[in-house]
C-alpha cells in the first residue's frame, strides 16, 4: 500500500491513511462513539462486512442521487440522525462516494454547529481527487453545487479494494480527474499517466500508485490555497465546459467523463483561438478520446451548453472565467470576452468529435 499522505488545513493536519482491509477495521471497531452515513448501493454490495454497522441502529442509509444532495432533503436527514441519537462529541462516519462526501460533510459543518467526520471514500472520483481539499457542495433547487462549506474530515480511509465493485463508467470518470490533474501538474505527468492508461486499467498496483500521485499532486494547491481563491482555480480544468457538457446532456454523462471531454474541448478552442497551439490539443488528444470513447455518441446540443457556459458561477458580470493551456502547455486561468469565434470553436469541436 501507498505511504500515507498528511495535509495541512485551517483545522489542523489530516491523514489520508491506505488501508487494506477497511471493512474489517470497521467491523471490528467499537460504535459508541460513531455514527455512520453509508452509500445504499456500498450497503448492498458489503452488506455482510458491514452488517454490525447497519443492525446497529446508528446508520443513515442514503442513495447516492444529485437530487439526494439538494437542501430540501436536510431536514429529513437531520431528523434521522437526531433520532439516531446522535451527540455533538460523536464522529460522522461516511462511507461512499462524491455525493455521501458532500452530504456527509454539510452535515458535519452544519448539524449542531459542527460535528467531526471522519470519509471512506469508495469511488474513484472520491478516492484520486475529492476526499482531500475540505469542500462541501449541496444542490438547491436546479442550482447545481450552490451551497458549501470547507471542512475537511478528521481522516480520510482509503481502500482501493472498494474499486473492484465501480461501474466501468465510474472508472473512467475518476481516471478523468486524475488526468486533469496530471495535466496540471506538468507536461511530463501528463504523459507518465498517458503511457500508463491501460496499464492502470488493468492493474491495481498501478491504479493505487496514481491515485496516490493524485493526491499528492492536488495537496500541492489546496495546502497554499484551500479556499481557492487563487491558484487553487486551475483544479477547475475541463469543469467550466464539462458542467456546460453535463446540464446540456440532462447529466447522462458522468462528471469526470463529462470533465474529461471538457479538458478535450478547451484545449482545441484554445487553439483555434489563438491562445494555445494545436501542439497541445495533439499531445493530449489520445488519451483524453480514449477516456470518454464510451460517450461520444451522445449528443450535445451547442446552444444549450452556450447557456449552460454563460451561467457559471465562476464568471464575471460581462466575461467568462476559463481555463486553457497556454503556448507552453501550462493550465492557466483567465478572462474571456462572450465572442463569435468562441462559440464558434465549441461548435466546430462538437461536429468533429462528439456524434
Ligand atoms: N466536494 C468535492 O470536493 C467534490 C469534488 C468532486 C465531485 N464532487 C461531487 O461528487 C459527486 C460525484 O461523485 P462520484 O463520482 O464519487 O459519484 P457517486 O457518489 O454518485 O457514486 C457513483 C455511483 O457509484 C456507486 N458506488 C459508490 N461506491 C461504489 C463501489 N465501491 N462499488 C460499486 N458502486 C459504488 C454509488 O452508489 C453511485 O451509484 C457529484 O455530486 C460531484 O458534484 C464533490
Ligand atoms: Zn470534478
């Protein structure tokens, strides 16, 4: 197993701890202080593992939907967990992917002014890039992600044998945000992580050793600026077309494939806007088309990404905030005007490679 990674935040150090055998540390561990958050599905699939835990009377089952991390379903889980019985100085545990993270962590910021939280993550999206970086994001209403807090866990537990029961797509998804932030990182990890897609495909060793280079990768931004108001911004690659991506297509798509596609589409608008070159489209092309192969038949209608872009909440009054490489390949933020030749590019992009 990996070494395990300590990360500074505004509430002090935590751990990512690699463990082999969770299920049996959560077995066997005492209750009386805890009380658990689990995946319905992850209740299902390691349902005899955690039988002690969901016979124990002190565990919220909830299924992982977008709609089941919308605000209006708070009240609800609030009553559950007061009637849980529980107490300020006991821990949330959470055991799931994305979606139980965000709500476990709102819950542990807001439920009798803070409770501490301690995340198994079970995805591989949650594993390789959200388990770390302390943010909570709750739907309200159809605004995605609107609500939020920053309260990193006490620990992060992280098993790489919950991979073996992922959906393929959700694989995918998570190899989408560990390229992303590869890519960030450098022009020689992005193509450490290129050469070895297959290779982590097919071998967990390989699979855990990048999820690991992942996290390191991401401690680097969120320990200078955890509450991304600066270089932080950049992990936003790929996002502001990939959220477009995934309202136009009513969320068919998963996040990190939608994402993945994204970080495709920006890097040719780059080019054909002038503020990169095709060298860097070309040079990450490949890798990226392999990892969204699976989607490119769906369609995705320009006019309702255009809308979709023009909303996100990381844009000024009158420009969009985007992210593209620059000539040298370096992933950089900046202002752009809502011009023709953008929409344009994303529509040129679409006939060629989506449909
Ligand atoms: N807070 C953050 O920093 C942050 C960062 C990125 C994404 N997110 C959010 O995370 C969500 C996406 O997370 P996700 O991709 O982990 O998806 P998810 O939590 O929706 O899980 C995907 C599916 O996999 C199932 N599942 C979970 N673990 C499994 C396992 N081990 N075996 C089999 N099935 C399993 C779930 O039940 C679900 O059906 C989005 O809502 C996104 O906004 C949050
Ligand atoms: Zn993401």
């Amino acid at each position: 197993v990996p070494d395990d990674i300590h990360i500074n935040s505004h509430k002090g150090k935590y751990s990512v701890i690699f463990e082999n055998n969770s299920l049996d540390i959560l077995r066997n561990e005492s209750k009386e202080n805890s009380i658990y958050i689990i995946d319905k599905n992850i209740s299902k699939l390691y349902k005899s593992e955690l039988r002690s835990i969901i016979e124990s009377k002190k565990c919220l089952i909830i299924e992982a939907s977008e709609s089941n991390k919308s605000l209006d379903k708070f009240p609800s889980y609030t009553k559950s967990l007061i009637d849980l019985g529980i107490k300020r100085n006991q821990t949330l545990v959470s055991i799931g992917g994305g979606i139980i993270q965000d709500i476990s962590c709102f819950l542990a910021s807001t439920l009798m002014r803070g409770l501490q939280w301690i995340f198994y993550p079970t995805t591989l999206l949650a594993q390789s890039d959200s388990c770390i970086g302390s943010k909570s994001s709750i739907n309200s209403g159809d605004l995605k992600n609107i609500l939020g807090t920053f309260n990193p866990p006490k620990r992060v537990i992280l098993d790489t044998n919950f991979l073996e029961t992922l959906k393929k797509e959700d694989i995918y998804s998570g190899i989408g945000e560990m390229i992303k932030v590869h890519a960030i990182d450098s022009l020689d990890s992005f193509k450490r992580i290129s050469n070895d897609y297959e290779k982590i495909l097919l071998e967990s060793s390989s699979m855990a050793f990048y999820i690991h280079e992942s996290l390191l990768m991401k401690k680097k931004l969120i320990e200078i600026d955890e509450f991304d108001e600066g270089p932080r911004n950049v992990m936003n690659y790929g996002h502001s077309f990939g959220h477009a991506i995934e309202s136009a297509t009513n969320y068919s798509i998963p996040h990190g494939i939608a994402v993945t596609i994204g970080m495709d589409m920006a890097n040719f608008v780059a080019a054909e806007l002038n503020i990169s070159t095709s060298y860097h489209f070309d040079r990450m092309h490949e890798v990226l088309d392999k990892n969204c192969s699976n989607f490119r038949n769906i369609e995705i209608n320009v006019e309702l990404l255009m809308n979709a872009l023009y909303k996100d909440k990381k844009n000024t009054k009158n420009q969009l905030r985007l992210i593209f490489p620059d000539n040298e390949g370096q992933i950089m933020i900046d202002l752009y005007d809502k011009t023709p030749e953008l929409q344009k590019g994303i529509a040129n992009y679409l006939n060629l490679y989506q449909v």
